[in-house]
C-alpha cells in the first residue's frame, strides 16, 4: 500500500462497471484519483464523495467527451489544478448507444460514420490522453499507462467487427507508445478483458446469450465480473510489474481458448 498511497491515477469513464471498479481497486490502496464521466455527473460526484470518505484520499470527477479529442488537454488542465502529480493513466471509457450505429453490428451494415466514432473513441482517446498523461509523468520520473481492450478482437462475437478491430487497433497503438515512452520510465499495457457482465454488455441485442456462452466457455463456470479486471489494472501500474511493457494482458476466465 505505501508505495502506491498518495499517487494519482486518471481514469476516464469510471461511473460504473469496469472504470468504476478499477477506481475503487486504487482508492482502496491510498491513490487519490481524477476521473471522467459523460452523461452521468450525479452519480461521478457522489462515487468521489464516496471514495474520499471511505478511503481518505483525494477523488475529482470532472466532464470528458471521448468522442472530442480537443477535450483531453482542458481536461488535463484542470487537473493540474487539484492533483499535483499524475501516475497512472487508464484509457477505459466507451461510447454506446447513437454514436455507435453503423459501428456495432454485423459486416454488411457497417458504415464509416459508425466506425471511424469508435476510432475516435478507441484509438484516439488512448493517443492524446497518454500523451497529455505522459508529459506530466515525465516530470515525476515515470509512471504507468493502460488501455482496456478486449477479447472480441481474438474471437468471434457477433456484431462486434467495429469495437473488434478497434480493440486490435489500440492494442498495437500501445506497443508503439510503450517502446517510444519507455525513456521516460512510462510502461504501456493493455489489458483485454473477455465478456463482463456491465451495462455495456447489457446494451448487446444478444446479451442473454452472450453471458450464458460465457459462463459455458469459461473454464471458471462463471461470468466476468468488473473486479476481475481492475486486479489486473491495478497489478500493470504497481513495482511488481517493474519490468511488463507493450504486453496485452488477457483477462477471460478461460473463454478464449475454448
Ligand atoms: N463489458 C465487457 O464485456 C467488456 C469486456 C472487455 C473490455 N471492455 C472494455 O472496458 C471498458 C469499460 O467498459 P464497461 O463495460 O465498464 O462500460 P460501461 O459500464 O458502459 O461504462 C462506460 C463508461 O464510459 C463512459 N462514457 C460513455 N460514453 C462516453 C463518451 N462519449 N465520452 C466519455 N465517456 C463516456 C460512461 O460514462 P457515463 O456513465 O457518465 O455516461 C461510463 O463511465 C471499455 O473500454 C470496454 O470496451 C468491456
């Protein structure tokens, strides 16, 4: 705990499911953390209240729209103003809903539109968050840097060609960022994560089936669940990872191989 207690992490999209339990993970072990939300502001305010209380550490929510880049640097700014250091950085929101139509659903609806949003929500917010991130912890002698990814760029899963090579995408972006940010002692993961029973899954038109393949393909007989993953976050950004860059770390129960 006292090696990590009175860093900084930033996250965005932690109101709820996996940005939710990866902020809770880090809290719990004296990390003071800044993070985003977009639609839901009353329950970001009352997670920080929440965490600052039960954990006695610094906790700020503050607006970021993953889909407007230019955001990331005022974001970053205001930051500075309430954190003094900034350790972590965890690339975790995702756009559902409108911004995805056209993006998420089978090969032959695919359309730009849909599919350059989740770009834009994939690839480019990993890009300039980690490197507003990264300037910052250069100046405190390095840090650690995650993207979430996930299995659906191993395997099949249906309607999910858009998010699928995007999660590809992001997780080559972080090899390249790990072995050019390496000279500032800034180590870059991705963490690929099999299905998790959130309310992103819950927005799949097939999500009673996807979550029983689930629990049949794992070799652990159960679904993912968002704490299964932050372990893995909060491991990547630890001493004990002193030596893992530009690695996906894949976190699936067992779904993949079978
Ligand atoms: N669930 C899975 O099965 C699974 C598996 C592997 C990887 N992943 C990855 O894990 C990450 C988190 O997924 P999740 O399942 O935890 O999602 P989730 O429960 O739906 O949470 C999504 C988060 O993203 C934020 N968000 C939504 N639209 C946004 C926008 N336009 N700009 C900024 N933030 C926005 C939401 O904020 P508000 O609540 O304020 O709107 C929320 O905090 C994603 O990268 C996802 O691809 C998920």
């Amino acid at each position: 705990m006292s090696q990590m207690k009175g860093k900084t992490l930033v996250i965005t999209g932690a109101t709820k499911g996996i940005g939710e339990a990866i902020a809770t993970k880090f809290a719990s072990q004296g990390v003071n953390i800044a993070f985003t939300y977009n639609s839901n502001a009353e329950i970001a305010n009352k997670l920080a209240q929440k965490w600052e209380k039960e954990y006695g550490i610094k906790a700020k929510a503050y607006p970021l729209n993953i889909l407007e880049p230019d955001e990331f640097k005022p974001l970053f700014e205001a930051i500075d103003a309430d954190f003094d250091r900034v350790d972590f950085f965890v690339s975790n929101a995702m756009i559902y809903g409108r911004a995805v139509v056209g993006g998420y659903g089978k090969f032959m609806r695919l359309k730009p539109k849909g599919l350059n949003n989740i770009y834009t929500a994939t690839v480019n917010a990993f890009v300039v968050g980690s490197q507003e991130a990264a300037k910052r912890m250069e100046k405190t002698g390095g840090g650690s840097i995650v993207t979430m990814s996930s299995t659906g760029n191993l395997i099949y899963i249906d309607n999910y060609a858009g998010h699928g090579t995007n999660k590809a995408a992001v997780e080559a972006m972080s090899r390249y960022a790990a072995v050019e940010l390496g000279e500032m002692n800034i180590r870059v993961n991705a963490v690929s994560g099999g299905p998790i029973d959130t309310d992103a899954l819950k927005a799949f038109v097939n999500y009673e089936e996807v979550k029983a393949e689930t629990i049949k393909r794992s070799a652990l007989n159960r679904m993912g669940q968002p704490e299964d993953i932050a372990g893995t976050v909060y491991f990547l950004c630890t001493e004990e990872a002193s030596w893992i860059t530009g690695q996906t770390i894949v976190v699936d129960g067992g779904t993949t191989f079978r």
